[in-house]
C-alpha cells in the first residue's frame, strides 16, 4: 500500500482486508496488521 504515511497505509489496507471479506470490520482488521513489519520505499512519480 502505497501511502506517504505508515498509518495512513495500515488504514487502507485494513478497508481492502474488509472489502475481501477477509476480516469483519476494519477495528478486526487493524488488530491484525499492529504487528505486521513495515517496509518504506521511495517512490517517484
């Protein structure tokens, strides 16, 4: 997920995780992703 900020992109992929019907609702979703390592990466467009 591509986003300028870290929590900013742990929301959005919490939406799709929902979207998929991989979670329940995002707060589900969001509990998940606390411990998922992040990697940043720079990025011109």
């Amino acid at each position: 997920m591509l986003r300028d900020h870290e929590d900013e992109a742990r929301r959005r992929l919490a939406e799709h995780l929902v979207e998929l019907g991989q979670v329940s609702d995002v707060a589900e979703a969001m509990s998940v992703l606390t411990d998922v390592p992040v990697d940043h990466a720079g990025v011109i467009w």
